[in-house]
C-alpha cells in the first residue's frame, strides 16, 4: 500500500520520478545493471548487451510508433544506415567515438529528408511506404559495395576507448559497459524530451492531429522532426549492433527484422519507454528459453524435431494473446499488477478498460 | 513475337497477383483493415488443393479438391474472424495490422511443420497443354488463370454493386455505426467478407501452385507485392487491384529482362513507393476529401 499522492506544485506534473521511493527503484535498477557483469557470468552478460541494443533500437520505434503515432514498418532500414555508415568510416581508420557521432547524424538526415513525401501518408499507407524503403534498402545495401562491402559486407573492428580494446568476444564486460552507458544516455534524453514541449507536441500529434493544429504545433515539422529523431536513435542502435553481430551484411537488415522490431515495441506496450525494454527482453530471452525448453524434453526422451521458424512463431502467439487480452502489451500487465498492490483491495476490473471506436470510411466523404 | 509471349506470362502472373490483391481489397472494403496474413492463406490454400489433389496425396478429382480447398479455407477465414479478430473491434487499425501480421507467422509455421519446406506443384489436368494461336504459344494454364480472373472479378464487382449482400458490406466499411443503426449485422457481414477473401485466396493459391511451385515461406514475399498492386490500383477499388496486379506482374518479366537484377526485383515496391508518394490513394483512386 501507498500513500496517496498529492500534486502541489505544477512542477509535479513533469517530474522525472514520481516520488523519491520511485527515484530509489530506478537507482536500484542501475545499480543492478552495473553489478550484471558479476551476476550472470560473461555469456550472460553478452545477452544482456544483445537486450541493450535491442531496447536501444525499439525505443527509436517507440518514439515514431508509440509516442507520436506513425507507424513504420520499415526501421530495419534505418539500422542499416547506421551500421554500415559506422563500420564503413571505422574501416577507414576513424575513431569510434566521431564515427558514431557521424553514423547517428547521418541516419537521422537520411530519415528527415525522407519523412516528408512519406509522412504526407497516414496510417496503413505509411506503414505500407516504410516497408517498401525496408525492402529497397535490402537491395541497395548490395548495390552500394564501395560503402557497404556488397555481398560480402563488412567485419567490425575492435573498438579502441580510452585505451582500452573492446571486443564483444574478447572483452564481453567492457562492451556491456559501453551499451549501458550508451542506452542509459539515451534513455534519459528520450524521458528529458517527453517533459519539453517538443515531445508533448509528438504526443498531440499522435492523440489528434486535428486538435494539435488547432492548438498551434506545426504538424509537418513535429512529424518530420519525430521521424528524424526516430531514424537517429535506430540508427546509433544499428552502429552498436554492428559491433555486436561483429560483421554485417544485406542479410542483417531483412525487412523480416523491421517488423519484428513493430512487434517487439508493441509486446513491450506502445508509448512508454519501458514498453521498449520490455520487448527487447522478450526478443532476447525467448529463442533461449525454446533452446532450453527443447534440450529439457530431449533428455527426459521427448525429441522435439527442430522446427524452423519456431522461435517467431511463439513470439507470434505471444503477440495474438496480448493484442485480444492487453492491446497495451507487457507494459499494460505491468501497470495493471502494480495498480492491484497499490489499491488493494479495492481495485476494480474495469479500471484500464479502453473507450472504442466504431469505424468511419476515409475513403469516401 | 517474343514480346508477345513474355507479356502473355506477365500478364497470367499479374491475374495471380491481382487476385491476392483482391483479397485484400475485400477486407479493406469491409473493415479498412488490411489482412497481412493473406499471402500465407493464399499459401494455405494451394498447400490443401495439393494434399486434396496431387495423385500421391489423396488423388480426388480436380475440381472436387478445389471445391474442398476454396471451402475449407472460406470456413477457415470466417471462423478467424469470429472467434479472434473480432475481439479487436473498435480498436485503432495498428492493433488489426499487428494481429493479422502475428497470424501470418503462425500460419506461415504451421504449413511448414506440416507439409514441409520444399517447393511443390499442384497436378492439373492441363499441366504442359499449349494452345497454339497464330503462331503464339500460349500455355493452358495461363489462359485458364486470365479467364478465372476476370470471371471473378466480374462476379465480385457485380455482387458488390447489385446485391443486398454486397451493399450492406459497403455500407458496413463506410460507417459501423450508422450500418448498425440501418439493422445489418455488422460483425457477422464482416465475417462473411473474411470468408470470401479466404475463398478467393484459395482460388489464387490453386492457379499459383499449378503455374509453378510453393513452398511455405513465399507467402510474405507474395503478400508484399500482391499488397503493392492493391496499393498501386487503391486499396477498395476491386478494378484497381487487377490492373494493379496486372502492371506488376507485366512489368516484372521486362524488367528482369532489360534492367540489371537488382534494380528488377525491387522494381514493384519502387513502383509503389512512387505511386504512393505522388498519388496517395492509388491510380484508381475513391479518396476524396476527408472531413474531421
């Protein structure tokens, strides 16, 4: 049970933590994500840096899909820009730090100058212009071979840092050390850009655009400027992938991927950044589970033949049950048993219950 | 000559891509949803015409087993859409786009578990039957998937535009509430459209499978571009989709033929992602001014 909360200050509305209690969880949190390396063992820990990454890409997705409500279907796009950008200019001798700088910025104009002939499409179209940039870029990662290494593609290089050499194989920890850093930063600019103004516009947007014009945000430029931000973040992700896969090529950014980082956002619950945390701890710790499942029923004589495209398929199943039982996704279970405790016993079942909306044709006046 | 014939085997390609885009279209006509699981029911479908058919299965005659398969697979979409999409009524149009791409994956999962993975054809009784005309040889087959093609269409388009039926469907896309209000059943209307995109779905996945072979994962790759010719043609528009699927399936042999590889095979989406952009509601465009 908790105290009731009282807002007495305006200031309460846009705090980053609710409460100290609330500030004590996330430093708890930190702290455990800065003592993983001890925990779990370097195997472990390289998961856990696959699970950074993956967060870091879906919160690119969450801020275009979950936070300013345009969906894109094609991001994996985006993650190649970045990748193949950072290891092109590695390999030609750049520093890791201005190389990602560069990857990020160039990922974020490439998607700005592209946002605005596609974000004049809204809905089932734009998703369906972002798959077709997903699937163009599958092929253009192949025709540009003096950037992206054709067919081939290209070997990360170890990552030189304050003297240190990092290597996702040689040294797992450091480069643990180097996601988290990366994903705490941007985690807290995402959160810092939700109280500003601009990112209150993204939420305007997305509610309503109609009553968001009316209240004086300037549509075009908050989606242009969403969809930028979007592609920068996903593109950084796409960078530290690279380092993390160790060699990238056409077949690392299939539209398959694209789409299965929609699903992972709206696993994890669409506009919350947890929501994008959520997910990508699904992503990771799923084909482990099966894998592990599938070895259990081997040794008591169960042989589980192995079926290929398993792992999507339960994630797919997964995705069905949310969406009928809590189109709010892991997010929304969450919200709903941390509510249980909090109001016990007086919560109610109808609580987070949706209002619906019945359908009006947008092809016809 | 040669020009000739390559357009004829585009243009029975196309029917196959128009006829998936149809699909599409009679969903998005019902429910302005789109069904991204289509290509995996298409798949589905000439996986059961095959099971039904093929002599080492279980050897029917050919047109029972496709009466079986255009039926089963109708059933199939009317019960997915009664007993599981209809639970996201009146829910935004991500949360049906996310659900019918999470159902593409299932099914996509389940045909390969069952059926396995290797490409197979469907016997015909006209496999390797050529109609000579002028000169022209033309394959059977192809003549056969062009005249169902446009038989189909006709008959959707004059259902649509003639019967109480196909009314009470359009006015159900047009506004659930006010078709509620008018006395028709909206969710069970919305059932039936389902049963006949499955239906129709079957009906391109036997003409697919007895041009060529299927294999279980062809589905996404066949929902993209049969999805790009619904795009292109406007999504509701059902003479849209086949000219859609039509310029497609053309354009896909020329240009294999006179542009480098890579440029071909993306040539569809770019078609569409220009169509898209310049022309957002498609070359058949029903989109006129949007009212808050």
């Amino acid at each position: 049970m908790s105290k009731p909360r009282f807002k007495t200050r305006y200031d309460d509305d846009i705090n980053r933590f609710e409460s100290g209690g609330h500030r004590l969880q996330y430093l708890l949190l930190l702290g455990l994500a800065l003592a993983a390396p001890w925990l779990l063992g370097s195997y472990y820990t390289g998961e856990l840096s696959s699970v950074l990454v993956w967060s870091m890409a879906g919160m690119g997705v969450m801020l275009l899909v979950g936070h300013t409500g345009q969906v894109s279907l094609g991001h994996a796009a985006f993650m190649a820009i970045g990748a193949f950008t950072h290891l092109a200019l590695m390999l030609r001798g750049w520093h890791f730090v201005p190389a990602l700088m560069t990857a990020t910025l160039v990922s974020g104009i490439s998607g700005a100058l592209l946002a605005r002939p596609i974000l004049r499409l809204s809905g089932i179209y734009l998703a369906i212009a972002t798959l077709a940039l997903g699937i163009l870029v599958e092929d253009l990662a192949i025709v540009a071979e003096p950037v992206t290494g054709g067919v081939r593609g290209l070997i990360a290089p170890p990552i030189e840092l304050f003297g240190l050499t990092i290597d996702r194989h040689g040294t797992p920890i450091a480069f643990y050390y180097l996601c988290l850093s990366l994903v705490v930063l941007v985690t807290l600019a995402y959160s810092n850009l939700l109280r500003s103004p601009t990112g209150r516009s993204f939420l305007a947007v997305r509610d309503s655009e109609i009553s968001a014009r009316a209240l004086g945000v300037n549509v075009t430029r908050t989606k242009t400027l969403a969809f930028a931000l979007s592609c920068a973040i996903t593109g950084l992700a796409g960078a530290l992938y690279g380092h993390l896969v160790q060699a990238v090529n056409f077949e690392s950014f299939l539209v398959i991927i694209s789409i299965a980082l929609l699903l992972q956002v709206i696993v994890g619950g669409l506009g919350s950044i947890h929501g994008a945390f959520f997910g990508a701890v699904v992503i990771v710790v799923l084909p482990q589970g099966i894998a592990i499942a599938r070895d259990l029923l081997s040794d008591v004589g169960i042989r589980v033949a192995a079926f290929p495209g398993l792992d999507m398929a339960v994630f797919a199943l997964i995705i069905i049950v949310l969406m009928v039982l809590e189109p709010r996704g892991l997010y929304g279970v969450w919200l709903r048993v941390r509510t249980w405790f909090e109001l016990f016993p007086l919560y109610r079942k109808g609580l987070f219950r949706r209002a619906r909306s019945y359908l009006k044709t947008e092809r016809l006046k | 000559m040669d020009t000739l014939q390559l357009l004829i085997s585009g243009i029975a390609n196309g029917c196959i891509y128009g006829l998936i885009a149809l699909g599409f279209v009679l969903i998005y006509k019902a429910s302005e949803s789109v069904n991204f699981a289509q290509g995996d029911m298409m798949i589905l479908g000439a996986f059961l015409a095959i099971a039904l058919i093929n002599t080492n299965q279980a050897d029917l005659p050919f047109l029972l087993g496709l009466a079986i398969a255009g039926l089963s697979l109708g059933l199939f979409a009317y019960l997915l859409d009664a007993l599981l999409l209809r639970r996201v009524f009146g829910q935004p149009q991500l949360t049906m786009v996310v659900l019918t791409i999470a159902l593409g994956f299932v099914l996509r999962f389940i045909i390969g578990a069952i059926w396995g993975h290797d490409p197979v054809s469907l016997e015909t009784p006209v496999a390797g039957q050529r109609l000579d005309i002028g000169g022209l040889a033309i394959p059977v087959i192809d003549a056969v998937i062009i005249a169902t093609t446009v038989v189909l269409v006709a008959l959707l388009w004059l259902f649509f535009a003639r019967t109480r039926l196909g009314l009470a469907m359009q006015a159900s896309s047009q506004n659930q509430m006010a078709a509620y209000y008018m006395g028709i059943p909206v969710k069970r209307v919305v059932s039936l459209v389902w049963a006949m995109s499955g239906v129709v779905a079957a009906i391109a996945g036997v003409l697919f499978a007895a041009k060529g072979a299927v294999e279980p994962s062809a589905g996404l790759v066949f929902g993209i571009k049969a999805f790009a010719a619904a795009v292109i043609g406007g999504l509701g528009s059902l003479p849209g989709a086949l000219a859609g699927g039509l310029l497609i399936g053309i354009m896909e042999p020329f240009a294999a033929r006179h542009l480098p590889s890579h440029v071909a095979q993306v040539s569809p989406y770019a078609l569409m992602l220009l169509v898209l952009i310049l022309r957002p509601s498609g070359l058949f465009a029903q989109v006129r001014q949007k009212k808050v």
